[in-house]
C-alpha cells in the first residue's frame, strides 16, 4: 500500500476559485459530491458509459468519473448547480420542462450540461446534431424524444432572447 | 475510491521523461485517463505511480509539415474531428475518431492513448495503418520512431517501456488524387466497442486506376490487420461494382482464415464483408450500383 | 398563493386532459432533487455486502474476525446477527437478508460490513473468510424439472403453476383450417434503472428511519419490522426520490441491511450499490420458453390456443408467482379465442433472481401471439391489420378467462388508428428490400391478478385552499404525483399549484401498494379521487345550509360554490369557516380496490377490474451482410382510458417504446453457471439517443368508468408490444420467422446463411387442411 500524498490543487467550480489537497486516489466526481457538495453531479455507472455525471470541463462535457481528482487543477468545472443563479432557470431548464422531457431525473443533470455545451457552440442544432450531443448521456425514461424536443426548443429560446437584447 | 497511488503532474515534456525515468514501478502514464480510471477502479492496475501529462500542451498540436501530418499525442479524439488536414482523403482520422465512445469520452481521450493500449478494437489504429502512420516515442536518454505496424505487437499490446513516453504520430500527407474512409460496425451506434473496423486508402493515377490501395481491419485479430488479397484485387484496376464483389469476397475469405475456429468467426467472416463494402462504397461511389447512389 | 386569490378552476377549465408541469421539475432540473445517494447524516457510517461468487453451496461458517481488526471498521453482521424473522419476499418469504446456511445464487448477501470509510469496508470485505462447500446446481428450467433435480427450495423447483382450461382446444384444433405451432424463447434482461439502489438509516426516539429509493415503502416497512422483530410503529421508511424503478426496486434490496446495522450500532447508516453491485443483486425479466399453437378457421378466425409457458424465476420466487400468472392470462393476446389450454410454471433454478419488470412477463408473451398471428395471417394470405382487427376483443366478448368485457375495449380503435397513422407516414406498402413493417398488439390487465391491491389516500382541504394529499403512491419518476394532484384538483375545483401530493412516506401517508402493474393511476387516482369526493360531500351540505337549498347540485370552481351550473355569491372559504365554526374539518381518506376476482382450478374468473389496449406498428431496414437492424419508425396507440396528463401519457409511451426496442435487439444478460458475465453497463448496452427511431405516439381514450376520469394505465403497456412488432418487421423483412429474443445481427446472419435450405425443426409447423 502506497501512503498518498495530498495533492494540492487550484480550479474553478461554478465561478469561484477552489484550492483543495485533495487525495489523489480520488475522482473528480468525488470532490463534487462530497467534499463540494454538489449532488447534483450523479454516479449511475462509474465508467464513463451513462453520462449521468457529466460536467463541463473548460465548456466541454467530460465524466466525471474518469477524471482523477488533481486532474481538476487549472481547469475551469460548471456542474448544474452552475449553470444559472440560485433562484433562475435557464433556458435549457425551462425548455426541458416544458417539452416534459423530465422523468425520474437522474439523468436530467448531465442532460442539461450536454444541452449547454452543444447549444455555446451550434445555435441551431438539427435533430441529428441533438441527438450526437446526447450520444454519451443515457436515458432509461424517455427514449430520448421529449429531450431533443427540449434542446430544440431551448435553442430557439435563446434565439430569441438573442433577438430581443 | 480507487487503489493509492503518488500522483505527479510534471510541467513539461522533459520533466516528465526525467520523473519516469526515475519512479520505480509498478508506473503508469496519465493522458486522458478514460481506459486508465475505470481499470483503477475495478482493482485491474496497481500502479504506486502515476504520471499525468495531460496538461503538456506541447503534446496537442496538429500540424502538417514537409509533406507529414503530425499529430501530437495528447489531441483528444474531439479535435481531431474537424481540422481542415482531415478533410478530403484524410477523413478516416476524423472519421474514426469521430466515432470513438461518445461525445464525453471523446473529448477526455487522446489519440495517443488509443495507440498505446493498443486494444484489438482501438478504433484510431486501423485508420492509422492504412494510412502508415509512425509514432514517435520519447525517453530521458533519447528517441526512437518505429511505424505503428511494428509498434503494436503481434500477440496485442504496444512495445513501449515504462520509461517511454509516445509523444507524437505522424503519416505522409496523400496525394491529391486519393481516397479513403473508415466504416465501423458496433452492436449500437454510440458508446459501443468496434465488433469490426475498416479503414482504407486508395491513391489513384492519372487516369483514374488504382495505383495503391490499402486496407486495414480492426477487431479481427490482436492488431489491425492489412488484407494483400484485397489490395492486389483492387490494384490498377478501376473502381466498378464488379469489382467490389471480387474485393469483398475475397475480405471475407482472409478473415475466415484469420479467425479460424473462434466463436465470433461465423458471424465476424460474413459481417466484415459488409464493413469492407460500406468502406470502400465510401471512399469511392464508383464501387456503388447506380441505383445505391441515389438511395 | 392561494387557491380562491388565484380563482381556482372555472367551470369547463379542466385540468384533466392538460399537460400539467411536474411538481418535481424544478427541482429535477437544477439539481437539487436529493435522491438517496445525495442524502447524508453527520457521522453516517458505511455499510458494504460480501456476495457470493458462487451460486450454490453450503455455507459452513463465516469468520468476520479478521476483517473485524481493519481499523475503521464498526462492526460485521452475519445471519445470527438478525434478531426477528431472516426471510423476505413479496408473495413467498423465502430469501434470507444474510444467508445462514444455504447459498442458492451468486450474489446472496453473506455479510454486512458497517464501517467509517469505503477503504476500510473495501479491505474487510477482502478479509472475511467463508467456508462453503459447492454443489451441483441446476441453471436451466428443463432441467429443474426434470426427475432428481437438485432441488433450489424444499422439494419441488416448481413453485407454482396456473392452468386455463376454457371449451375444448384439442377438438377445436383437430377442426381447424390452419394450425401454427412454434416454440419461442426469450431473453434474461436487466431494468438498468439509471439511478442504483441506495438509502440512508438512523434510529431516531427509538424509530428505525429508513430513507431509500424504492417503489413501494409499505411493503419495504413490512418486512424491516419482521426482519427486526419489532413492530411496525418502530420503523419508518420514507421514499426518497426514485430514478427509475420499472419493477426493479420492488424487491427489498438495501433496506433491512440498512435497518440492521441503524438498529444493532445506533448509529446512521448509508448505502450505496454500484452499477455492478446492482445487476448482480437485483432481480431481472423472467426468461421464458413458450410452446405455442394456434388455430384458426378459413377466414383467420381464433378457434383454439394451446400454450404452455415455463419461466425461470432463478433461485428466489420474488414475483415469479404473479408474473407467470399473468402471462398465462395474457397468453391468447387481445383476441377473443373461445377454446384455450394454458398452462404455466414458475421454475427455480440456481440463476439470477427473476421478478417484476416493466409488463410483467406479459411482453415475452405478446412477442409469441403476434407472431403467432402473422403466421396464421401469411398461412391464408392475409393482411396483418386484418387478421387482427377480425380477431381483437370487443364489447361483449368473453376472456379465455371468462370474463365477459362489457365496455372500455379500444384494441379495435388502437389497430385502426396505428394503422392509419403509418399510412399517413408512408410506412405501408414500400417495395424496398429488406425493409419491413410489423405489427404487435397487446392487452394488459390493470393491477394486481385476481388478488386484492387497494390503495388509500387521505385529503386535507385548507382554509385558504390549500389541499394537501397523503398517499402511499411511490412516484419513481413516471409522474404519479403529478396525475394525483391533477385528480384532487379536477374534484375540488383547486387550481394544480395548490395541491400538495406527499407521497411514499409510511410515517404519514396510507398504504398505496406497489408502484406496479400500472395500477397507480387506476388505484390511487381513484382513491384520492374517493378522498377529495368525501370532502366536497362535508362542503356540500355546509353549503346547502347557508344556501337554503336541501337537494340542489353544488359544485365548487374558483373560490365559490355553484348552483346547477350557475356561480353563487357564498365563498369555499365561508363554508370552511362555517364547518370550523361547528367542529367540522374538511378531511377526506379514500379508499380503492380493484373489483376483481381470483381464479378458480380452471383459470377461470375476472382477474381484474379493467385491461388498456395497444398496437404498435414498426417499421425497420435490415443490413443482411452485417446483420445491424435499424428501427427506423414506432407508431404507438394506446387505449389509456383517459389521458389525465396527455404529455405524460406520451412520455411513457416514448420511453416504453425505446426499452421495448432494447429488449428485441440489444439486451441480454448473459450466464455462465448463474454467474452474470455482463454486470455493467459496457457490456450490457442499452439503446442510446442515435440508436433511437422516430416514434409516433397515438392515444386513443376508451374511457374506463370506474377508473378516475375515466382513466386506466399506460406505464408498462407502453413497451409490452414494441418487441413483437419489431420481429414481426424484421421477419416481413427477410421472410424468415424468428422466434428467439434478442433479434441479434448473428441470428440474423446465421438464419440468413440457412434460409434457402431453412429446415423446420420438429416443434415448428404449419399445417393448412382443404
């Protein structure tokens, strides 16, 4: 048995700047979880084939299962609690609600950060762009239709919002 | 929680050669860590070191020169997707790696660590093979290049030591007239490990024959395997659906033999003469009925 | 913001019908829903299950004092650490919560580690030492019944058995124009909920509180307080927000580990399975063998079945019983067949548990019937919408049980509207090679078969009207809380932002039976639909007093009370206040249960109160050179009675459609030995977004009138049929039948390899007399 030595690092989690020595046996999603307590990060496979603890990684969707805890230094992480003040919902929260593409929800966090990355770099995604952002995020509920209605129509929210200012 | 292990993350390439250099084993080198973390986790690696370079960007880098496409080791999968380089005949890189895992996965996994895992369904090598592709490997006192072929050994895995570090993979620009395509076969279309992978290259003459053809498959054997038959098939001759027929029966024969007895040959002999049509249909319409072009 | 500030519902603004938001979005859509896994106690300690590896021995002893030694570790449980009863199971107790002497498949719970930290539970898992001596097992249904099995339990590995005897089926077969006989098999699956079992314990002022992901915390608190020895007072268990359940969080899986350790350290416990964990504990979908006959007349008419049906239901019973029963009842499809033999058997054997998932082993039969159907249908040159719609129940018809249908029958509606909206799409009468339309037609009994399943609810109308609903009805996501809210809303004329549903809580709110069998909506809808009529009734004759009018119809919508449909000036408020003044609370509890019977010797009686309807129609493209199947198109129609939120209705059907179509191309678990090889979800793949086809879902409401506003169930309707329909496609597309489930490419190419020489087996013909 090897005696770890904690390994120091300096990220930002939702905006603010996290110094931590964290373990290094430890993942990522761990760090999120526990010591953050960000739950609304969630493990329903540990290797990376469900999605359901997606986060962004300097705006990409990464799992946060296979990313060794120290691997957090210098990089930027928005987990969901991250994606809009306290008291809002994004566009992307509003949509998923209203298209009804939320069932038991376990998978509805990764969904969502899936959502966002896709929709910062295509604004207008067709459904088989939608549905390739989605290809990592599993979902047992839904068969998938409610959420590529709901990324759509967040598009079109932004859109629109866009428009507006 | 996964086993202990001391964790280093040196700033430069050179640092991280000397640290390798002088761990002792049992060591293992971090890039993306999508293969590495989940082995941890299921107690299959007790590394008592770890190495993660996945912050050298110097290692990111993809570029063409002298006629030679580099790409540094550390590009993740998700870049290698669009670059203007894999456009054209080289889309096979983006094409494979634009269909490695899903999205997630894509952009933690680098292509380097397809290459060194070296898995029988690593689906950058085949692309990689047909294309023959080099890699460049690193150490504290020196460094060697070998071409992927030889790197990756006959019975499985890559010949690397614990000391080494791939640094970067590299293959000769094709020339204007040439082709290729890379086609997989999974038992769903995302997240799913390559049951068979093709890859071709073809490069034409003036006048519009096969000069050259290659063709790799993965998932076939420890490594990708070339098929000679096939290549000699389509060498200086035209593409035409005719041909195709002949290509592809003579796919399916080779992996007959390569397979021999095992229990995925029956299925594996006859599917794999889909894959090699599809990939070939895709690298050249030519090789298609006039009526599968407007299908 | 209050129901009357707000003006509540008017008359003819209905809730029912509407596409009400979930009252559980926001919080699902930020993150911040606390499911089991996200909840923790200060101090909470760990606790990890040694399983076996293999799966039969006898156990001989279990030396926990090594592992004892690991620093970190509070304590180690063994069977003799249970104080009351160590037996569980929904209908049958007969699997230990730790085992004490017999091992019967790998994966039974041998001890329990508690500790501080995962490190430490992970070494002294390593460092228990068990002593086992292997036995022979039996992994295979033929085998177990075969003469001098090893037996699982007792005797007998059969566990039980149904038998549906209606006319004569030998006679009527002997007569028959066309006669199809297939055996079919189908497949091992796993529920893959995406949410793993966990939960959270402590002891509290001498209650045992358990938080825990689950689809029915009533009976999860039965069996804590026998396991405990203690009474049912003394344990609490609190639904904590489920992901996903489909029959697989029936069973009890963490919960009296849970309470054991809470209850032997005093101390708050959590637990936590992994992915691995919970393919390897959970129970699984029955795989079936069904040996099918059919026949018909010269026009394509059911005459007679003869079906038997043995399902392995592995080395525990779980629901194995019911769901057997209900394929036998099932059996004949939705068709009105005057002469049936039916016999089913629920097998023990030493492989993974089987129990409920999603349809209740009646999707394993409708994959047999309509093929069996398209058999008949190809034998006479017919078309497959024809065949069935001259087949399909209709009012007035009698069950292979007995019971006569007298109304709420859609499977005629379903066939006809599936089929004109694939007309509409295109998906009918393509010449293309290798793509096929199937269809697949299923019923499906609502609730529990012919065995009480009531549901309670209680109600509490407030002043400023506020309702706040109590049901034992766990939501796992399908949105039961949701539905119920719509229902009391709809009956006191509340607006939907005023209802609070606490649901899954046996600390305050009535059992509701199991979140299964589709039965939620039917069940407790109509019991909290009995809660809030009980009110209005207090509110009625308050109301005819202050309004003078003894027998007048009262209704009550935003805020006032109306009289035959015309707005009055008294207030709902007045009228609370009124009944406050006279010591009269406006409370409700409510009750429901199904009307039904059991069955007789014979399978005969009215095994449930009211059945929905479907017909799915698929549409799919076949690569014969590499096998691969692409779904391209489901229609689904749904007779759900009453569609009380139409969005949720379609959501499941969606979601249905997608698992069904796993189930026919993709899932499997595979054995060796009773040892799963596949426990992750790597290996054991589900379909994902780019795998998924375009789906159509059609309701179709033939309202049911004595379920809430009409309605039925659709939860596991949605899927049932979506497997048969997709082999049924692919067979149109290749003329080959397949009778095994999962269509894999390599069955596909091995059929195809043979198809010129295809060589019927004994157990396959087709018979046509002139």
């Amino acid at each position: 048995m090897v005696e770890m030595k904690p390994f120091k690092i300096i990220s930002k989690v939702n905006g603010s700047t996290v110094e931590l020595g964290v373990n290094p046996g430890r993942r990522l999603i761990d760090i999120l979880r526990e010591d953050l307590g960000l739950t609304g990060t969630k493990e329903g496979c540990g290797e990376g084939e469900c999605g359901a603890c997606t986060v962004l990684i300097n705006g990409r969707p990464v799992n946060a299962c296979l990313v060794l805890a120290p691997e957090m230094n210098g990089k930027e992480i928005i987990t969901i609690e991250g994606l809009t003040p306290e008291d809002e919902l994004h566009p992307i929260q509003e949509a998923f609600l209203e298209a009804g593409a939320v069932q038991c929800g376990f998978c509805t966090p990764g969904m969502i950060l899936t959502a966002k990355a896709l929709l910062d770099k295509n604004s207008d995604p067709d459904e088989k762009a939608v549905k390739t952002a989605i290809s990592g995020n599993l979902c047992r509920c839904t068969g998938y239709v409610k959420i590529v209605a709901a990324i759509r129509l967040a598009a079109a929210k932004l859109a629109a919002r866009e428009g507006s200012i | 929680m996964l086993p202990s292990f001391n964790y280093y993350q040196p700033a430069s390439l050179q640092e991280a050669l000397t640290l390798l250099a002088s761990l002792p084993r049992p060591k293992k080198l971090l890039a993306g860590g999508t293969d590495l973390v989940p082995a941890l986790r299921r107690g299959e690696l007790y590394p008592a070191n770890v190495v993660s370079i996945s912050g050298l960007s110097e290692m990111k880098e993809i570029k063409m020169e002298r006629g030679l496409i580099l790409i540094g080791a550390l590009a993740a999968f998700s870049d290698l997707v669009c670059p203007p380089c894999f456009e054209g005949a080289h889309r096979l890189v983006a094409e494979a790696a634009g269909q490695i895992g899903g999205p997630q996965i894509r952009n933690q996994g680098t292509i380097g660590g397809n290459i060194v895992n070296a898995s029988p369904a690593g689906d950058m090598l085949p692309p990689l093979v047909a294309l023959g592709a080099r890699v460049r490997l690193c150490r504290e006192a020196g460094e060697r290049a070998v071409f992927l072929s030889d790197f990756l050994g006959d019975a499985g895995g890559a010949c690397i030591a614990p000391e080494e570090i791939l640094v970067e993979v590299s293959f000769p620009a094709l020339p204007v007239n040439a082709a290729g395509s890379f086609v997989k076969l999974g038992r769903r279309n995302s997240l799913a490990i390559s049951r068979i992978s093709a890859a071709t290259v073809i490069i034409y003459d003036s006048y519009g024959r096969i000069e050259e053809a290659r063709l790799a498959l993965g998932s076939v054997g420890p490594k990708p395997v070339r098929v000679p038959s096939a290549e000699a098939l389509l060498k200086g001759q035209k593409p035409a659906p005719d041909l195709l027929e002949e290509v592809v029966a003579s796919v399916g024969e080779a992996v007959g033999v390569l397979l021999g007895s095992r229990s995925s040959a029956s299925y594996k002999k006859a599917a794999v003469r889909g894959v090699a049509r599809q990939v070939l249909q895709k690298a050249d319409p030519r090789f298609m009925n006039s009526g599968e072009i407007n299908g | 913001m209050t129901g009357w500030r707000d003006g509540g519902l008017d008359p003819g603004n209905s809730v029912i019908g509407q596409s009400c938001p979930r009252v559980d979005g926001v919080s699902k859509v930020k993150g911040k829903t606390l499911f089991a896994a996200d909840l923790n106690i200060n101090g909470a300690l760990y606790c990890r299950v040694l399983r076996s590896q293999v799966p039969n021995a006898i156990l001989r002893s279990v030396d926990c004092s090594e592992a004892l030694k690991v620093p970190g570790v509070v304590a180690v449980y063994t069977a003799a650490d249970i104080p009351g009863e160590n037996r569980v199971g929904i209908i049958v107790k007969d699997e230990p919560v730790l085992v004490e002497d017999r091992i019967r498949r790998a994966g039974d719970a041998l001890a329990l580690v508690v500790g501080r930290t995962e490190e430490a539970l992970e070494e002294a898992v390593r460092k228990i030492q068990i002593d086992y001596q292997s036995q022979p097992g039996v992994f295979s249904v033929m085998e177990a019944m075969g003469e001098g099995a090893p037996a699982v339990h007792g005797e007998n590995n059969i566990q039980s058995a149904t038998s549906i005897v209606r006319g004569d089926a030998d006679a009527a077969v002997s007569g028959a124009r066309v006669v199809v006989t297939r055996r079919y098999t189908t497949q091992m699956a796993e529920h893959a909920y995406l949410e793993p079992e966990a939960g959270l314990a402590a002891v509290e002022d001498g209650v045992i509180k358990v938080w825990v992901s689950t689809q029915n915390p009533h009976y999860d608190r039965r069996e804590i307080s026998r396991m405990l020895g203690v009474g049912r007072h003394r344990v609490r268990v609190t639904q904590a927000p489920t992901g996903g359940g489909f029959g697989g969080k029936l069973d009890i899986s963490v919960q009296c580990l849970l309470a054991l350790a809470a209850f032997k350290t005093g101390r708050p416990v959590k637990m936590v399975y992994r992915r691995e964990e919970s393919f390897v504990a959970s129970p699984k979908r029955h795989p079936y063998i069904i040996d099918y006959t059919s026949a018909c007349d010269a026009e394509g008419r059911l005459l007679a079945v003869k079906i038997k049906i043995i399902g392995d239901t592995g080395a525990y019973a779980s629901y194995g019983p019911a769901t057997l029963k209900r394929a036998a009842v099932h059996a004949a499809g939705p068709y009105a067949v005057p002469n049936a033999l039916i016999e089913s058997y629920c097998v023990y054997t030493n492989n993974p548990t089987a129990g409920a998932m999603r349809g209740f082993g009646v999707p394993q039969m409708a994959f047999a019937h309509e093929a069996q159907m398209d058999l008949l249908a190809e034998a006479l040159g017919i078309d497959p919408f024809t065949i069935r719609l001259r087949n399909c129940l209709k009012p007035g018809d009698i069950t292979v049980t007995g019971q006569c249908l007298s109304h709420s029958v859609g499977i005629k509606e379903t066939i006809e509207k599936a089929r004109d909206r694939a007309m509409e799409l295109g998906m009918l009468g393509k010449p293309a090679k290798n793509y096929g339309v199937g269809v697949g037609c299923m019923w499906y009994g609502i609730g529990n078969t012919g065995a009480p399943n009531p549901a309670g609810a209680f109600l509490d109308l407030l002043e400023d009207g506020t309702v706040v609903v109590l049901t034992g009805c766990a939501d796992i996501g399908q949105g039961s809380d949701m539905v119920l809210a719509q229902i009391a809303a709809e009956e006191l004329g509340v607006n939907i932002e005023n209802v609070y549903v606490l649901s899954g809580d046996t600390g305050v709110s009535p059992d509701a039976g199991a979140t299964s069998a589709s039965r939620q909506t039917y069940v407790s809808g109509n019991a909290v639909y009995s809660a809030a009529r009980q009110v209005k009734e207090i509110l009625a004759r308050e109301a005819r007093e202050i309004l003078g009018s003894g027998d007048a119809n009262l209704d009550f919508r935003s805020g006032f009370v109306w009289r035959g449909g015309k707005k009055t000036e008294v207030t709902v408020k007045e009228i609370i206040s009124g009944c406050g003044k006279k010591g009269i609370l406006t409370l409700g509890s409510g009750c429901f249960n199904p009307p039904a019977t059991g069955l007789n010797a014979e399978g005969q009686g009215m095994p449930y109160a009211t059945y929905s309807y479907a017909t799915q129609v698929a549409e799919v493209k076949v690569d014969t050179e590499t096998g691969k199947v692409a779904v391209i198109r489901l229609v689904a129609a749904h007779d759900v009675g009453r569609a009380i939120n139409p969005q949720s209705v379609e959501g499941q059907i969606e979601g249905g459609c997608l698992m069904g179509m796993g189930y026919a191309l993709l899932e499997e678990v595979n054995l060796s030995g009773g040892v799963i090889e596949n426990p992750r979800l790597a290996e054991y793949l589900l379909p994902m977004s780019l795998d998924a086809p375009e789906i159509h879902p059609v309701i179709v409401e033939e309202p049911e009138s004595t379920g809430p506003f009409g309605a039925k169930g659709v939860g596991e309707p949605a899927l049932i049929p979506t497997a048969a329909a997709i082999a049924n496609a692919i067979s149109k597309a290749l003329g080959i039948r397949f009778c095994s489930l999962p269509v894999t490419p390599e069955k596909i190419l091995a059929a195809l390899e043979k198809r010129d020489g295809y060589l019927i087996q004994s157990a396959e013909s087709t018979q046509q007399r002139r």
